[in-house]
C-alpha cells in the first residue's frame, strides 16, 4: 500500500492550525524553508519519517495521527471516518448500521 502524501499533508496542516501555528513559525522551528513545509502539505513533496517524527513531536501529536488519521486519544476520534463512510452508504444499509450502533451502544 503506497502512502497518500496528500493525506498525510494535509493531516499535518490541520495538526499545525491546530496548534495556531503559521507556516513561517513552524518553518523557523524545524529550520527549513517556508516553501518545503507548503510542498509538504499540499502531498507534493514526500516527507522523510525523521522529519515526520519531528513535526509529531512539535504538534503535539503522533506519527500514527498523521499515517492513519485518528487519535485514538480523544473521544470523538472516529467522528470524521464515520461521517464520511455514511456519506455513500444506501438508506437500506445506513438503516442496517443505524440498528447496529443502537445495538452496540445500548447494550
């Protein structure tokens, strides 16, 4: 499975709005250019896991956050992947789903 460099760009700009960074403050601490974190972001520039790991740490959040695109940390971490499985789901599936998740959380 080859990495979605787009994904994971973006994942790291959400990470850094996050952390109300800009690109320029962030740029200055990792030391590199302005126009290598904006290629990064867009997915237009595959990252190093050296680098990878460093913007984790600096953002405050880890490499599988980023690689996977959940925080198995937080409450709501599964909000997003959900809501965007439904998305395309049929009604008579989504109605199958729904009974399911009742299922689950009111036993």
């Amino acid at each position: 499975m080859a990495l979605d460099y787009k994904l994971i760009g973006s994942r790291l700009r959400q990470a850094r709005l996050d952390n109300n960074h800009t690109q320029e403050s962030l740029s200055e601490i990792l030391d590199v250019s302005i126009a290598f974190l904006s290629r990064v972001e867009r997915g237009s520039l595959d990252i190093s896991l050296k680098r990878l790991s460093q913007m984790c740490e600096i953002l405050g959040v880890t490499e599988g956050d980023i690689l996977n695109g959940a925080s198995t940390t937080s409450r709501n971490y599964l909000n997003s992947d959900l809501s965007n499985l439904l998305k395309n789901c049929p009604p008579d599936k989504m109605k199958l789903v729904y009974k399911l998740a009742k299922a689950v959380v009111e036993d």
